[in-house]
C-alpha cells in the first residue's frame, strides 16, 4: 500500500531524512498521466556549517527556500545547464535540503531533471500537497550504503568525507 509523505516525514534533520529516501517513490505528473520512479541515490547537506552546503554562505535570493519549513523543492542551476532536483528539510529556519542524484533507470541529477522535464519553475513547490510532484512510501526497505559526497571538493575537509551520500547498491 503506498503512503504519501507528510510533512512530518520532510520537517526532520536531513540527516534522517536522506538515507529514508532510496526506495521510496518520486511520483510526477497528474492522476490521469503520472510516472512513478524509485529514488535510488540521495545527499544530504545540513545547514550553514556544512560548507558544501549553499546555505554556507547565509541567505540569499537563491537559497531563500531551504530556510523554509520542510517539503518544499529547491531547484537551482549548476553549470549553467544542469538543474538539481532537492528537498528542502528540516524546521523553518535551519536550511537542509537532500539533492536526489538518481531514480530507477536514471543516475546523475542533471540527467534525473532533463529526464523528468524539472527546472527553476518547480522551484518552491511543496510536495506535501502538490498534484504534480509527490513522494511514496511503498514498503520496500532495501538495503542502503554510504559514502562521501560527490563533487564538493571545494568544501574542503571535514565535508568531503563525510558519507552523507546514500545509495542502493
């Protein structure tokens, strides 16, 4: 039986949330046309003091949405081409956000938006009550590994290391 999440699920630390979300389900679309896709790999960045973290650099226009209370979607640009699909957790004012870097059949996250048609517009939508983007809970719990994070060498050390990537094998 698949079971909508809640606020409740979104509105804990990122790093409780991220590694719940491989083998959960990213739902898209409307009910006559909707597509439903395993999350497969997730990273966790946590607040101001985490420097891989865009909220490292306080708030700005960009990063607004990540002090927002959790379930929204932060989405936002990187190289000028790629958009990154995240999910905004945590309580309001303490800026979390998990990136979703890959679903069943996709792997990379400028691959996983391309794919899903998601950009800047998406920015902002709750996905606690959105019609157009959801995530299940459909009772798989698979078995989840870790490691550091991807791309953040800029972040320096202790952030690269930490294994706030999660990923079904």
């Amino acid at each position: 039986m698949a079971i909508k999440l809640g606020r409740e699920f979104f509105i804990r630390d990122v790093l409780d949330v991220a590694p719940d979300l491989p083998g959960k389900y990213l739902i898209i679309g409307t009910p006559a046309v909707k597509r439903d896709f395993m999350i497969t790999e997730a990273e966790a960045y946590r607040g101001e003091t985490d420097m891989a973290c865009h909220a490292s650099r306080g708030r700005t226009a960009r990063t607004s949405v990540m002090y927002e209370r959790g379930g929204l979607l932060y989405i936002y640009l990187v190289y000028g081409i790629h958009w990154m699909l995240n999910i905004v957790t945590g309580e309001e004012g303490n800026p979390q956000a998990v990136l979703i870097r890959g679903i069943e059949g996709v792997s990379g996250p400028g691959r996983l938006t391309k794919s899903l048609q998601i950009d800047r517009s998406w920015n902002g939508i709750d996905i606690t009550c959105s019609h157009l983007i959801k995530v299940e809970d459909r009772g798989a719990v698979p078995e989840i590994s870790t490691s550091p994070r991807i791309g953040i060498d800029y972040a320096g050390e202790p952030w690269i290391s930490k294994p706030w990537r999660y990923f079904i094998p």
